[in-house]
C-alpha cells in the first residue's frame, strides 16, 4: 500500500503556511522509527475475489483520499459481512465481547472508561483509541504494533483479555452459520478463513470517517463555520503552540512516536514504543493520536488517565511532564508560554473538529 497525501495550506494567512508532505513507509521525524511489526500473519499476497460490485466510499469534506490495500478491494457484501463480524459477540470466548464493547458507534466509536474491560471483566492497561478515520493511521495501537487494519483485527480476537478466542475455533463456528458460510463464499470464494474475517472488519471499518467538521467547512471557504475564539485557538495550534508540528493536519496526527511524559511517574510506567522494538530510546513513546472528533473521544491520552479535554489541553500545552526522554519537541511547547486564554482557545479550535461519522446501530446477525 502506498499513499501520497499533499497537505494543503493550513492557517489563516500565508503567515502560517505549511505544506506536509505525508508519505507511508517514510519516516520525516527525526525521533521515531516505525516500529516493525515481525509478528503477524497476514502477508499482503494478492487473492483472486470474486467480482462483486465495487463500493465508492463517501470520502467527508477535508479528508484526503483514503488508502486501500490492493489486496483488499472495497466491496458493498465485504463491507456488509465486516460490519456484521464487527458487532458479533460470538467472536469472543465467552460471547459477552465484540469489538463494538470497546469501540462502540455511540460513544464515538470508543468508549468512555479508562481501560478497557474485556471477557470475564478483565481490565487492560491502555485506552481503546477510536476506530474513526484509523483507515488513514500507517500503524495501528498506541505503540504502533500493527501495520495495517487487517493484521489489527485479529488481535483482539485472541488478546486473552480482551475477546479471549481462538481463531480457528471462531472460524469453525462462523462456518457452522450459514449465513457466514454463504458470504465467505460470495466475498471470498472461500471457507471462513481468519483472513477473510481480518479483511471483511477492515473493509468496514474504512467506512467509518468523520470530516466535514467546522474547521472543513472553513478551510472551503465558509468563514463563518469558525468562532473567533476558534480562529484564534487555530492560529495558536498552527503557529506559536506548534501542536501542527505532531497532530498535524489533515488527520491531526503525523503518525510518529513521540515521549509526552504522560504517566511517566507512575510505579510501572507503560513503555510504549519500546515493547515493541526494546530500544531504550523509545522508553514512552506513543504514536500521536489524531484529534478529529475528540471532543467525544474522552477519557484521553494512552492509559484513559484524564477525563476532560481541557485538562489534556492544558498538559500538552504545558509541554508534558518532565523524564529524561521527553520529546525535544514538547520543551518547544512549553517554551511558547501559552497562557490560560490561549488554552481555553485551543480547546474551542479542537471542538470544531468534530464533524459527521457513522451512528450506526448494530446490524440483524445471521
Ligand atoms: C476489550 C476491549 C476491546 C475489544 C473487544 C476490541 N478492542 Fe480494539 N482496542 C482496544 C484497546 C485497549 C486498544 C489499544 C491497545 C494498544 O494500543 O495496545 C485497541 C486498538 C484498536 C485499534 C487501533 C486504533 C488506533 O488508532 O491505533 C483498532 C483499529 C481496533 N482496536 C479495532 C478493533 C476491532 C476490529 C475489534 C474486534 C475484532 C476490537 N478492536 C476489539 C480495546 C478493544
Ligand atoms: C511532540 C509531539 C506533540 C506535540 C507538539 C503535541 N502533541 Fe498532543 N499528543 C502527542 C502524543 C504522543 C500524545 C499521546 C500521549 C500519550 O497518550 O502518552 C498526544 C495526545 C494529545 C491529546 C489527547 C488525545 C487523545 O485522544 O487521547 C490532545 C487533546 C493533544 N495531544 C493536544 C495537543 C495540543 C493542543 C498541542 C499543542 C499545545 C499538542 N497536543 C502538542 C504528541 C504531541
């Protein structure tokens, strides 16, 4: 999968233009590497599907074009067949779970606690980020571990704490519905494959979009789609506070791991990016979390720790926490002295980047 995306000029005046340029599998910071993923099963070999009818996504206003892996061709019964899996509580051990408990179309596809809780009430360590607009993240999960939405979906499936199954268990068992059987087979060609199903949730998950906020309708010239206090907040996040540096737009995220010192003290830190490649540099670095609709997305940050978005404003604008791998990038944040109008700004410039996305309600499950 290769994706350009051009970024267009950000900011109310020539003053703040930035031109981006995003490229996958290109690394422009100078802090991060992308973590490699070593594990994972799903190779990107081309299967021949069956031709079914093609699926135009509705791509909202200010969204780039969305990246689809050539291996996985958007179709209208893929789509459909990802959503049904998508909120089948059968696909945990004990059918109490599915991946709308955690990332629940009514609470902005997330949900609000902390921590997730998975099958028999076990309570993880991190905060289940939103699965809107996660079809334009280059790595999945706060530490960047997967690379794509596919090697992402079946993760939880077989996380012990959170949907505890086995996949070839939850294939056999999708094979005994006929309904799962019959559209494997149309989507397919296939028996209930955990490829399949890996394809069939990402598909659907590149559906669930949110754009066409306020901050949109400005940038396509609707000057009035924006408060004063949110222009102000804009030109704050794009120039003096340098937020735009990391979340920047148009998803709001550079997509690269930086250290913010977000629960650096506590006894046994989460270690973020290093799980994943052991470097000690890493120590606490988390891949930066794109800001549309975040507003709805509360609690905040990699462990849910802060309830209030204006509390999470307040300790980025504040330049994190100090620990001895703390983003160079973050000093420069503090050293712009934001004040508390300026952070009051910047938290009414964040609200107008909730748009429209899917409400959803769960589908009939065969
Ligand atoms: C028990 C709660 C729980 C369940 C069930 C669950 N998730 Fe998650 N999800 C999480 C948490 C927590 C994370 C972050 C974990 C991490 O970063 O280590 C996450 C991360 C993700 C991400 C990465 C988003 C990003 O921006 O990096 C996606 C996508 C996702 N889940 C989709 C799914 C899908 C699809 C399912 C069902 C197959 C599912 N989840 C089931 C809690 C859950
Ligand atoms: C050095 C890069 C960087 C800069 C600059 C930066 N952030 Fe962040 N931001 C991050 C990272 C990384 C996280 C996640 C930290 C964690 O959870 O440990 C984050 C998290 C957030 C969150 C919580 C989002 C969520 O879903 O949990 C908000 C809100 C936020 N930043 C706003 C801002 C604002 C406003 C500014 C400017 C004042 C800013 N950030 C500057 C990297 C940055």
């Amino acid at each position: 999968m290769t994706m350009q995306t051009l970024v267009p000029k950000v900011g109310l005046s020539g003053a703040a233009a930035v031109l981006i340029f995003l490229s996958v599998g290109c690394q422009k910071s100078d802090e991060p590497k992308k973590p490699s993923t070593g594990d994972k099963a799903q190779s990107a070999k081309p299967v021949a599907e069956p031709v079914t009818a093609s699926f135009e996504v509705k791509i909202p206003e200010g969204l780039p074009p969305l990246p689809i892996p050539k291996d996985n061709p958007m179709t209208a019964e893929k789509v459909e067949l990802g959503k049904m899996l998508y909120f089948d509580k059968r696909m945990s051990k004990d059918k109490t779970v599915s991946c709308a408990t955690c990332h629940d179309p009514k609470m902005a596809w997330t949900e609000h606690r902390a921590t997730s809780k998975g099958i028999k009430d076990q309570v993880g360590d991190r905060n289940s980020p939103t699965v809107i607009n996660a079809a334009y993240m280059t790595s999945q999960f706060w530490d960047g571990r997967a690379a794509t939405l596919e090697e992402q979906a079946v993760g939880p499936i077989e996380n012990p704490i959170e949907m505890g199954h086995d996949l070839v268990a939850v294939c056999a068992e999708c094979e005994k519905v006929p309904a799962y059987k019959e559209n494997f087979q149309k989507v397919f060609g296939t028996d209930v494959t955990k490829e399949g199903i890996a394809k069939a949730i990402a598909a659907f998950e590149r559906t669930i979009l949110s754009g066409n906020s306020p901050y949109d309708k400005f940038k396509a010239g609707d000057a009035k789609a924006l408060t004063d206090a949110q222009k102000r907040g804009m030109e704050l996040f794009m120039g003096k506070a340098s937020c735009s540096t990391c979340h920047a737009p148009p998803i709001f995220s550079n997509m690269q791991f930086y250290n913010a010192g977000v629960s650096c003290d506590k006894k046994n830190p989460d270690e973020g990016l290093k799980k994943v490649t052991k470097k000690d540099s890493d120590m606490g670095k988390f891949r930066v979390p794109h800001l549309r609709e975040v507003a709805n997305t509360y609690p905040y940050f990699h462990d849910g720790s802060v309830e209030k978005l204006e509390d999470a404003v307040a300790f980025m604008a504040g330049g994190g926490k100090d620990n001895s791998n703390l983003s160079m990038l973050m000093k420069a944040v503090r050293g712009a002295g934001l004040n508390d109008q300026d952070k009051k700004d910047l938290v009414e410039f964040l609200k107008a980047l909730s748009g429209d996305y899917p409400k959803i309600d769960p589908p009939k499950l065969p």
